[in-house]
C-alpha cells in the first residue's frame, strides 16, 4: 500500500488563512486570523506535511504574505510546501533557504519550463509543479486566465527534470466539496511517471476511502482545505484510516 499523504491546507490571503470558491478573491472565507496558530493546529493533530498557498502572490507574481509564511515556519517543525508568486530561481533560493522544504511553481510552469527544470536540477526533490484545471486546460495567473494547454501535455514536458511532485487541481471542484475529481486525476497520474497529489473538492471520509482504494494507489496523497475547517472530516478518524491501511 503506498503512503498516501493528506496534506491539509492553507491558503493566505492579507495575512489570514482563508478558502476560496472555485479560486475566486472575492468569496473568500476567513477561517483564522493566526495561520501560524492554524499550522500549529494541524500538526498537533498528527498531519505530516502542511499545503500552504500565497494566494495573493499568485496574482500579484511575487511573494505577498512572506511574514505569515515566516510564521508557520518558526512554528512548526513538519514540512512545508509553498506555491504562490513563484516565477524566479531568486524566490525558490529565499523560500527554501527560509525553510520552505519543497516549493511548488505553477504560472511559470506554463511561461517558463526551463525555470523549473533549472529549479528541480538545483534542488533535486524540492521542486513542485503545480497543474490547476478548467475543463483539462491548465489556468495560471491564479487561475485568472485559462491556457490551451492540456494539464497531461503540461505534465509530460517535466519528465526526466527531476519535478518531486505535481499538484493536480480540479478549478470546477475547488472549495465546493463535491469531491475529489478522481477519474482526471488518475488519467494525468498514469500518463506521467512524476507522483501525483490530488486537490480539489476534498469533501469527506468517502474522499479518504476512494484514496486508498488500489487504482489510486499511484498518487503521492490528497490536499484538503474547507472540509477540515467546516468539521466535515474529522482529522483523527482520517488519519488513522491512512494509518491502518498502510499496515494492512
């Protein structure tokens, strides 16, 4: 059985943690004022690795909340993996020289896939792709704009860089809890020799028991955000669920 991984997630918007419908800036939800309070929060309950999004960087294509980011990472001691505002070698230098254990790069992915191949021969195991989805075409620019490019071409134009992840995000099913898009993720996972972590419309314990079913088997884990907040999954009983299947 793979170890599959629940990251849970926190999205920055003006210092606070927040979720978004469908990555939309103007429904956004605060669902704490202390992100570092919240992280601290999510590894006292036993997560291993910790999502966290700079949403305003991905607009702006810089880093926009460093002081919050700096705060989770005095905070806690599991790792960290940041995207948002990632578009140069310079900004992967600073988050991992901070702390940051992996950064995930999406924008510049679609712009500038020499970047990331520079990125990921540099620091070999600490560079992610992030792929965000409308309808199978990858959106960049925080999801602002939707490219013509097929989120399996975008994959595939990684293989053999070194890429340690990519993060497969359903923008239909972000926020919404309808569920994870697993029959999409799965496609682009098989496609692609690089681990895949699902994100999306994480919803509840179905979505931790479809994870662990043998198809899915192939993927890294599963980034969930509202449904954690909403008390819709319950973090003990999802993880020990993670944790007897990997005895089993």
């Amino acid at each position: 059985m793979a170890a599959v991984i629940l990251f849970p997630a926190i999205d920055l918007k003006e210092g606070r943690c927040v979720r978004l419908i469908q990555g939309d800036m103007e429904q956004a939800t605060v669902f704490n004022d202390d992100p570092a309070a919240q992280a601290a929060s999510f590894e006292q309950q036993g997560f291993e690795w910790l999502h966290v999004v700079d949403l305003d960087g991905a607009f702006a294509g810089k880093p926009m909340n460093a002081v919050a980011v700096e705060g989770i990472l005095k905070r806690i001691t599991i790792p960290v993996q940041l995207g948002g505002g990632i578009r140069d070698l310079k900004t992967v230098d600073a988050w991992l020289e901070k702390g940051v254990s992996r950064v995930i790069i999406g924008t510049a992915a679609v712009r500038d896939p020499e970047f990331v191949k520079q990125a990921a021969k540099k620091y070999p195991g600490r560079v992610a792709v992030g792929i965000d989805a409308r309808d199978g075409f990858v959106a960049v620019e925080g999801w602002a704009e939707t490219s013509t490019l097929s989120a399996e071409e975008l994959g595939k134009r990684f293989e053999d860089a070194g890429v340690a992840a990519i993060i497969y995000t359903d923008i239909a099913r972000d926020g919404i809890l309808k569920g994870l898009n697993i029959p999409m993720t799965l496609a682009l996972a098989n496609a692609v020799s690089i681990p895949v972590i699902a994100s999306g419309g994480f919803a509840s314990i179905a979505d931790i028991e479809r994870l662990l079913e043998p198809d899915c088997a192939v993927l890294e884990g599963a980034i969930s955000g509202r449904a954690l907040y909403d008390g819709r999954i319950d973090p003990a009983e999802a993880l020990k669920a993670i944790r007897n299947a990997r005895k089993a």
